[in-house]
C-alpha cells in the first residue's frame, strides 16, 4: 500500500472524462492509499490546479473542452514537483513524443492494468519527489514509501494512514514552514474547505510528533507561532 509516498496523503488528480474508467481508476488507487481527486474537463482541471497542489497528475488526452496537452507546460512552470503521466487512448508515436517532450513524466496507453497504473505512479513519483530513493534516511529516521515502514535503528515506529502521509509531507518540504492550511488541505484534500477549526491538524502533529520522539529522543517539529510548522533535522 501507498497521499507515498506519498498522501500527504499523497493526493492524485485524476483528468478523464470516462465514467466507467475513472471510478475503476478512483476505487482502486483509494485502496492503495491515495488521496484522489477528479476533473472531468480542462477547465475544471485549470480550476483545481489553481487552487491546490497535487503529487501526481492522471491526465487524459482527449477531453471535451481540449486536448490535455495543452495544461502540461504550465503545470510543470507552476508545480515542477508534480508528476504528470498520461493515460489516453491515443497510442500514436506522435502523442507520446508530444507529451514527453512537454514535461510529462510518463504515458500509459488504453486500456492498461490497473496494477501497472499504481506501479507507473509509484515510481514517478520516487523519481519526481525523492530523486528514485527507495529508502529515506531523514534524521535518526528510515523511510520506505512504498511499504509506508518508518524504522530507527531497526526498530518499527507504528503509524497510522495520517500520521504517514502527514511524515512525508514534512519530509518533502524539509525546513519549510507548512501553514495549518497547507496542511490540513495536504491531509484531506478539497473537504479541508468545510472544516470549522484545525483541531484534526493540532491532533495529528501532537500524535506524530510523540510517536518519533518516544523511539528516537529528537524532537524534528517546530512550532511556528501563528502559522504552522517546520521539520528539522539539523542536518
């Protein structure tokens, strides 16, 4: 199992406008542990994109309003850590150039196993975000995305989904200061919205931040007064 890697939960957005292939594609990538959120169309995309950030984009070529081609380069100038791989039905040579040379990490033509959309996701999104780390050594810390283990000296640290994804997002964003917002959107994507108070974040911190201080005596977290917090390792 994986918003891996990633869900802050590592969070997808999935761009395809076929009902039967993006609810396929929702329900198996939400049991591998990803945080998925649809467009159905272009401009939809362009709303969320403009609004959120994702890890990884799922992103269909022919929609109704345009070509998805045309929201790469921006994507890529505006989140270059976002990895992009996209699933089409168009299996020209052209398309895949195209799309390649656009700044997409990956293609996946129709129809494909769904095992081997997650595989293709996985190690995008190694490559993009952990420059193709398997492992994470952060600190006294030994991270493994894939299998979500958090080791110290070879000793487990148990975490819950949250407190996971809640681990990498501090991990991708070393010593940055990640507002109570970012956070909370990082954990439960557009639903973060309708929350009346951080109380889930403060929650979340606190838990996490015992659990790694129990097992290695550092504490990684700083509180930044009216804002959020950083992750430090002093390394």
């Amino acid at each position: 199992m994986i918003r891996y890697f990633y869900k802050k939960k590592l969070k997808l957005l999935i761009i395809e406008d076929e009902i039967g292939l993006r609810e396929s594609m929702i329900d198996y990538l939400k049991e591998e542990g990803y945080g998925c959120e649809l467009a159905q169309s272009l401009s939809e995309a362009s709303q969320k994109l403009e609004l959120y950030e994702y890890d990884c984009l799922l992103l269909d070529i022919g929609l109704p309003d345009g070509s998805g081609l045309s929201l790469i380069d921006s994507l890529k100038k505006r989140h270059p850590k976002t990895g992009l791989i996209i699933v089409s039905a168009r299996n020209s040579l052209d398309d895949k150039i195209e799309g390649l040379d656009l700044g997409a990490d990956d293609y996946l033509a129709k129809p494909f196993y769904l095992s081997e959309l997650s595989s293709r996701i996985k190690s995008v999104l190694r490559r993009v975000k952990f420059h193709g780390q398997k492992v994470l050594k952060v600190g006294l810390l030994n991270i493994t995305p894939e299998s979500r283990q958090v080791m110290v000296n070879h000793q487990p640290i148990v975490l819950t989904k949250k407190e996971f994804d809640l681990l990498i997002f501090f991990v991708s964003n070393p010593k940055r200061i990640l507002t109570k917002e970012a956070i909370a959107e990082h954990l439960w994507g557009d639903f973060a919205d309708s929350m009346d108070s951080f109380d889930f974040v403060y929650s979340q911190i606190k838990n996490l931040r015992r659990k790694l201080l129990e097992k290695t005596g550092v504490d990684y977290f700083q509180n930044v007064y009216g804002t959020g917090y950083s992750f430090n390792t002093n390394e």
